[in-house]
C-alpha cells in the first residue's frame, strides 16, 4: 500500500484490521480488503478490492475521484456480473443487487 504517511494500524477490530488518522495522497493505491477505516482522508485515490471481506469507512472523507480496481476473485465476479448481464440484461443485474441477501459479517 502507498501513501504519504505511515499507516497506523491498530489491533484486528473483529477479524478487519482498523486504520486511523490516515491522509491517501492523490494516486495511492489503498487496499481495502478486511479494513475498518477510521477518520481516514482519501483524496484521489484508488480503492483496490480482491473479494476479500468488506471494508469499513467510518468517520472517513473522500475528495474528488475515488477509483475501484478490482483483483483477484473480485475481479472475476465482475466478469459473471458481465456476462449475466450480457446473457439476462442490465434489469437482472439491478434486481440481483437489490434483492440478494447480505450474510452477517
């Protein structure tokens, strides 16, 4: 993970790892697997997600063009999303994402 300031993290807030006070330059790569951000400043940045557990972004402010790449097992869920929507429509995909439950976490 690049940044201008060295991340602190404290101890796992269950199972995410919390980050706190932290300032993103524009252009930092923030890897937002099984994070718990805590008034965190992202400026410009971009978010990389792999699939792994949602991240938390508590107290936190993003300025400007907040950017997502997906990796890993994100990045092929991305591409099943695609191809449903290429095979069932871009209504199907919409009515997954609003009817598809969320487990607990």
């Amino acid at each position: 993970m690049e940044h201008s300031q060295k991340e602190t993290v404290l101890a796992e807030d269950s199972e995410r790892a919390r980050v706190v006070g932290q300032i993103f330059e524009p252009g930092t790569l923030v890897e937002i697997d099984g994070r718990h951000f805590e008034r965190c400043v992202f400026d410009n940045c971009v978010f990389v997600y792999r699939g792994g557990q949602t991240p938390v972004l508590e107290g936190s402010i993003t300025n400007g063009e907040i950017r997502f790449q997906f990796e890993d097992a994100a990045r092929n869920t991305i591409e099943v999303l695609r191809w449903m929507r290429a095979a069932a429509g871009q209504s199907f995909i919409e009515q997954l994402l609003v009817t598809q439950e969320t487990p607990a976490n």
